[in-house]
C-alpha cells in the first residue's frame, strides 16, 4: 500500500489543538473525483469538525481497472464523439495521476481554514478491499451514493453497495442531489437506535430523531418521498432485510442513508 505524503504532523496548525487528544474514531471518505465523492467531502470535512475527529480521505488506483488493459480488445469509447480507441496502460495510468492530483487539491481547498486534522492516503489495488482494509468499528465512513470513474466508466455505486452491506464501521451515503439542510433522522423501529452515536444527532445534518414503524420496501419509499430533508438510518440488518426484497431499493432511496453496525 502507498501512502501519500499529505498526513499532517500533531503539532501542525490546523490539526485541531488540544482537541486531537480526545479523538477516539476518524471520518473516513472514498473519493474518486467525481461531483458525488467530492460531495461527500464536503459532508465529511463538515462532520470531522464537528466531532473534532481526524478526517482520512482514501484515494484507490483501481488494480481491476488497471489489469483491464490485458485484454486485447479492451477500448475506450469517447462519451461526446463515441469514437473507440484501443486502451493502454499509459493512458490509464496518466489518467490516475491527473485524479489523483484532483482529490488532493480538493481536499486542500474543502480544509483551507478548518482546523481539523486531515490525510491522504493512496493505495492500488481493489477499492471495496481496500476501504475495508482501513476502515475500524469506531469509524464513520461516508461514500457519494454514484460516481463516474472519469470517462473510464467505473461506477463507484456498485463500491458504494459493496461497502454499506460489509463495513465494519457506520457508513453515511451521501445523496449529492439533495441540499445540506437539517432535517430529522428517521429511524425503523428500535433496532436502528444511534445509542453509541451521538454524532448522529450532533451535527449539522440532522436535527431530531423520528421513530418510523417497521414497513416493506414501497411503504418506506412513500413515507421517505414525504421528506425533503434529513436522512434514513438503517442497521445493517434491516438494510440487509429490504435489499433482499428488492435489490435495487438503494439506488432509488432519495434520501441520504446512514447504516450502522
């Protein structure tokens, strides 16, 4: 694994003061460089503040995207022109540097200012492992609900799935199509209860926490349409429970969605 060289030192000056020494958990981000990852940025720069916790943002050269280039026939298809052109290693690893170059300097202008204590870390291989790999129980992870990998096509909500089914922390998919208001935190039953998580009703997301009744996938998509802001806390199995009954139920959930453990 490669780490990049913008973990900042204890005594740095935005590192948070003396408030470092009480961080017991980090906010974690998968970012990608598309609009819905550097929308999660700024939520998880938001939140890292708030809790006065250490922000991690995770950079992964995709090693699947990378091998890709084996394949005789593997190509690359222009969005604007739909020209096909043959796909190179060198294309692909150019391309990862202009990312890379991208998130970081993302993350210097979202933390331009903020005293928060804050990192890069880049690694290759597979994004799903990886995250994981670095992810610890006391960790809120928040991931952009979609993602376009650039031109290449790589869709970062197959990751996003992925991740909220097999995190090992609390994980907050971020719905970049809607506005950074307060709202309420609708919880299902007494199953989801954030005991544990006092972020949860401590920051500027959410305001209050709404007890929901247990329902079927259409019921909550009809009681979740009603809400303009907030967002929808699931734990793991609940979230496990409605996927089986229909598996396509998190691309449509039009609000944000926090799982826990």
């Amino acid at each position: 694994m490669m780490h990049d060289a913008t973990s900042l030192p204890d005594d740095a000056p935005n590192s948070g003061g003396a408030a470092r020494h009480h961080v017991q958990a980090r906010v974690l981000v998968l970012l990608d460089a598309s609009r819905h990852s550097l929308a999660a940025l700024s939520v998880a720069v938001d939140l890292a503040c708030r809790r006065h916790a250490e922000l991690v943002a995770l950079f992964v050269e995709d090693h699947d995207l990378l091998r890709s280039t084996d394949f005789p026939f593997a190509c690359e298809v222009g969005m604007a022109s739909g020209m096909a052109r043959p796909l190179s290693l060198s294309m692909l690893e150019t391309h990862l540097i202009r990312q890379r170059e991208n998130v970081r300097q993302a993350l210097s202008e979202m933390v331009a200012g903020r005293e928060v204590r804050h990192s890069l870390k880049v690694s290759r291989g597979r994004v799903v492992t990886e995250a994981l790999a670095l992810a610890t129980r006391s960790d809120v992870l928040v991931l952009g609900k979609a993602g376009v990998s650039a031109q290449w096509g790589g869709r970062l909500g197959s990751t996003s799935r992925a991740l909220v089914l097999q995190a090992p922390c609390t994980v907050l998919l971020w719905n970049e199509t809607r506005p950074m208001e307060r709202g309420p935190l609708l919880a299902i039953g007494e199953s989801s209860a954030p005991a544990g998580n006092d972020w949860l009703v401590d920051n500027p997301l959410f305001d209050t926490v709404e007890r929901l009744p247990e329902v079927g996938v259409s019921a909550l998509e009809r009681r979740l349409a009603m809400s303009p802001c907030g967002a929808l806390l699931l734990s793991r199995t609940q979230l496990a429970h409605l996927v089986d009954e229909d598996p396509e139920l998190l691309a449509r959930l039009p609000l944000p969605l926090v799982v826990v453990p």
